[in-house]
C-alpha cells in the first residue's frame, strides 16, 4: 500500500471476543482515530428509525440520543479518514445489513471465538439490570426475531466475499497464541503501519479511556452496570489463555440451548474460512 495513504480498518465481531484488546492495540497509535461500537450505541438509544431495540431504554440502562444517527457515525468515520488512520469497532448484528454502512475502500476483520466461551464470559460481565436485557434480546435472536451475532457475522462475510471487498476471519484463540504475527498480518493487509510498542499498553483508571477512541455517552453508562470496564482499564496486553476444544452446554436452559446451537453452526461455517496462521 502506497505510504500516505491511510488505513481504514473495521474489525467486525460479537460480545466477549477479545476484541477490546485488539482495537486497544490497533489503535495504540498516535496517528489512529478509533471508534469503539458506533453503530451498536445507534441501535440500542440513537435516532429512533435507526434504533433495532428499546431493551436497554427500558431497563434505564442507557439515555435516548436522538441526534445520534447512522449517518452521523458514516460522516464522522469518513471525516476522521482524511487525516488519521482509522479503526472501528462494533457488532456485525447491530448494522441490520445495512451494509451501505461499510465503506468499499475498507479492510474487514471478521473476529470470532466459540460461542462456548462467549456465552458464560457475558454472563459474569453483567449485572442484574444488564442481564434482563440480554435475556430479551436473546429470546428474540432464539426465535429469528433478530439475527445472533456469529449468524450476522457470516451474513456479513458472504457478502463481502460476493462483492469482492477486503475480508478475513481472525479466530480469537490466535490472538493469545500468536499475538505478534496476527497482528503484522492485520497490519499488512490493511495498510496500518506495524510497531513492536503496539502489543503491549497502559493500564487506565476505572472511569479512563483513550484519548483517541470515540466513544458515545451511551457507552459510558453501560459501563456501569457491567464490568466491561476492568476488560477497558485493566488490560495491557494480550495476557489471556485460549479456550478449550470443547465446551458442555447440556445445563444450559431450552431457549439458551437452542440459541447456542444456532450460533455454534454459524460460527463452524466461519471458523471454515478462518485464516492460518502457521
């Protein structure tokens, strides 16, 4: 890739991915604007034609932005293009397929992780108010109601494959075997130039972020009702282990059971196209 010519880099994935730790490493950068889950705060208390769900109005958990649109995040990323690298962040199903959202220039990062481990890891993230919500839009995602996050993600991969646009599916597992190389890899690909110093950051204070991420209000009170906010503050590097080969769901409730089987076969289909990292 050309030198002046900037990177704009969309790592699209579900909750509990590890994918806090590698937007806070792509973009450990000076020269990177980021913009953690944009399209996901639109979804859950933007602009009310642009809004999937009232599950987190409702349960108080967040504050209507009404000024907050699909648009505006568009506009803000494509701005942000001009000067900076860019990186963004969010949820595969909070964009509906709306995919005129994703730039044709842009280099997509499909990031997976077992929906064993995915599962239980939300579960202890959230609190009681946070967990009815969760309930809800799973109950919805179970019943076709809503896409599940893997569904939305190999939805997603499909048609970029399609239409011939810059995709690859990264298994989070890698990244805590092989941080350095899948990193590069990322690097190489999306022209966003590759630094040692990016593997390893500063810890936060609790109420802390980066200076260079977007971050909607919205955000900031989820924050309090999970601890999302530890995986944001704490971490400094890629310290996790990788997940077991095999997870026993059998206690799992009917509704969840079902969910996880939808989700277990979509991400299968993904982890089939995954790239290999010898």
């Amino acid at each position: 890739m050309v030198a002046d010519v900037k990177a704009k880099l969309f790592i699209w994935t579900e909750a509990r991915t590890r994918s806090t730790a590698i937007m806070r490493c792509l973009s450990n950068r000076q020269d990177v604007q980021a913009f953690f889950e944009p399209y996901f705060y639109v979804a859950v208390s933007g602009k009310p034609e642009d809004r999937l769900n009232n599950y987190f109005l409702e349960n108080g958990l967040v504050e209507e932005i009404s000024s907050l649109s699909k648009k505006f995040i568009y506009d803000a990323i494509e701005e942000s293009h001009r000067d900076n690298h860019v990186v963004v962040k969010d949820f595969a199903a909070t964009i509906n397929k709306d995919y005129s959202l994703i730039p044709k220039d842009a280099c997509n990062v499909i990031l997976i992780r077992h929906p064993g481990a995915t599962g239980p890891s939300l579960q202890k993230m959230v609190n009681e108010k946070m967990r009815l919500a969760a309930e809800k839009l799973g109950e919805d995602q179970a019943s076709g109601k809503m896409m599940n996050g893997n569904e939305a993600m190999l939805d997603l991969y499909r048609y970029l494959k399609k239409n011939e646009r810059q995709v690859v599916v990264i298994d989070s597992n890698d990244l805590t075997i092989k941080p350095e190389e899948v990193i590069k890899y990322i690097c190489r690909l999306s022209g966003l130039p590759y630094n040692s110093s990016m593997l390893s950051w500063k810890a936060l204070s609790s109420n802390d972020y980066p200076q260079n991420w977007w971050m909607s209000k919205s955000l900031l009170q989820l924050l309090e009702n999970c601890t999302a906010v530890l995986d944001l503050s704490k971490s400094t590097g890629f310290h996790g282990k990788s997940d077991p080969l095999e997870f026993d769901m059998s206690s799992l409730p009917p509704k969840s059971l079902e969910l996880y089987k939808k989700k277990l076969d979509s991400y299968k289909k993904l982890l089939e196209n995954k790239q290999i990292f010898d």
